[in-house]
C-alpha cells in the first residue's frame, strides 16, 4: 500500500514539473501572442549592442537605434516588456510617448475687395463699372457679377483655420446663389462677360440664398483660401452664378458709398510651429528624423530618469 502511495506521489509530481517546465518556456523569438499587442517603448541599457540583443532575444522588433542614450525603440508585447524588466542589462524602460508639435495663437484678418464688377451676356462686351452687381441667370441676357480678395495680410505658410465671405444684399429672393472659383486674371478696367464669364470651375465653392434686403450674407470658403494662400490655386477671385433661372438678386461692389456695406473677407489662421519638424512623431524618431542640435536651441529638464555621460559635460 505505501509503495502505491509513493508511486501515485511521484507520478503527480513528475506531471507538476512538465507543467511548470511548459509555463516557463520561452515563446518563439519574434511571435506575439494574439491578447498581446506590441506596443511602442524606448529601452535603454547599458551599451547599444547589449540593449538590442536583449531585446531581440525576447522576440521584441527593434524600430530604431537610439546610439546617443544607449538605448533602442522598439514594439514589445507585455510579456516581452516584463521579461526585460527583470533583465540586469537593461536599465530603463518606458513608453515612446508621442509629440505633437503646438500651433500659434489664432490670428485674424479682414480682407477687402480690392475689385468687383458685373458681366452681362446682352452687352458680352461692355465693362460695366457700376457699383451695384447685378446676378441672374437667363436666357440670352444672364448676369454675373466677380470679386477679387487681397491676402497678402495672410502668411503663405499660415494654417486656414476658417475663411467667410460676406456680400451686401440690395435685392434679395429666395433662390440659392453659387460661388465659384474664378480660373483666369481679369482687369477692372477691360473685363466683360466675353472674354471672363466662362472663365469659372463648375465645381461650387460655396452657396448661400438672399432672403433679405439691406444686410450681409455669407459663405464658407475656408478650403479655397487655404489653397490661395499657400499658392495651389492662383486668385483670381469669386464669380456669383444663380442656381436658377429668372431670379435676379443684387449686391454691393467695392466702390459702394458706404463703406460698411462693402464685400470682405474675414479668414482665421494660425501659424506652424516655429520648427521644421512639425509632424506628429514618436519621441524616439526626434534622435534620427532632423533634430541633430544644429542651430537649435533645446530646453532640457532633468528628471533623474535618464544617465548618459554626455549629459555631463558643459558644450557650447
């Protein structure tokens, strides 16, 4: 009976170390389990070489040499971070948290017309200087009227964060008015229906209707401007076309008496971070992707979690 019990003993242990023995083994080099997903992480050991053959002897794939902090990035499992966690040859890890570079303060302008004029098909070549632009779209006699915006007050390299047009209306109806991008230069002082009034992108920048008399109405433009500004797309203005037929609506052009009754542009913006990295990066990619500390000054706040002898010497 005791020969039984010893023997049902020694087959019960035997079956626990095969067990433990499977738990411990390590997984295939480079092979995730499928509940661990990789994760970014910076880790830092003792010497270059020593950091990154112990993470590819975890299996971890290594997504960038980081030579100056002795340290590697790299996508590791959860497993594969504790497993060089408990390491001697690895000093630090921690996550390669993202940066995102800050825009400038929202800034502002007001862009006047600086010209306008209204195109009639019955008089295809009449320059037509008044200061009332008339719009409508009928057969034999349509009338359109143009605007041309100066941005210089905008920086080519200005972020668009949002661009309205306004017009004075001063004859309204109830039908919707197209904005189109404007396609070729015109003068003032030569332009008329023949040789402009075809001269837009069918594409409709914008729409608004003209319901009342006597105030502004306005438009969305922002995607336009953004390309006027950062030179995509020449300016060469708006062009106003009804989007029905026999209904005529008028507006004010930039020689309207009262001044505050004129067309305009209002656009915000905001600036580019003042870097030539301005993407969305990795803090690992910052070693290798252009910050090399030529002609950049850099702010440094010492955690105490980092060592490295070069932080140790003074350089000018």
């Amino acid at each position: 009976m005791k020969k039984q019990s010893l023997k049902l003993s020694f087959l019960w242990l035997a079956l626990t170390l095969v067990l433990l023995a499977a738990a411990l083994s390590p997984r295939p080099a480079g092979r995730l389990q499928a509940d661990q997903p990789a994760t970014s992480f910076i880790v830092q050991g003792r010497d270059l070489t020593t950091v990154a053959n112990r993470v590819r002897g975890v299996g971890g794939t290594i997504t960038h040499e980081l030579g100056l902090i002795n340290a590697v990035g790299a996508q590791l499992s959860a497993d594969q971070q504790a497993r060089l966690a408990r390491d001697p040859r690895v000093s630090y890890i921690f996550p390669d948290r993202q940066v995102m570079m800050a825009a400038g303060p929202s800034q502002s302008v007001t862009a006047p017309a600086v010209a306008s004029r209204w195109l009639k098909q019955a008089a295809s070549n009449q320059n037509l200087a008044d200061t009332e632009l008339l719009v409508q779209e009928k057969s034999g006699d349509s009338t359109r009227a143009i605007f041309r915006f100066d941005l210089a007050a905008v920086p080519a390299d200005a972020l668009i964060t949002s661009a309205t047009v306004s017009f004075w209306v001063t004859q309204d109806n109830s039908s919707p008015v197209n904005v189109h991008r404007i396609t070729d230069s015109w003068s003032e002082s030569s332009v008329n229906w023949g040789n402009t009034a075809n001269d837009f992108d069918p594409a409709v920048v914008a729409s608004f209707t003209p319901i009342s008399n006597g105030q502004y109405v306005s438009a969305q433009v922002t995607n336009l401007i953004q390309q006027w500004v950062g030179g995509t797309v020449a300016n060469h203005g708006l062009m106003l076309v009804s989007a029905a037929s026999q209904q005529e609506s008028k507006y004010t052009g930039r020689n309207w008496p009262q001044s505050n009754q004129r067309p305009y542009l209002t656009i915000t913006y905001t600036m580019p971070p003042d870097t030539t990295y301005s993407q969305l990066v990795g803090a690992s990619q910052l070693h290798t992707q252009g910050i090399a500390g030529d002609n950049v000054t850099v702010a440094v706040v010492d955690t105490g979690l980092l060592s490295h002898r070069g932080l140790n010497t003074n350089r000018h």
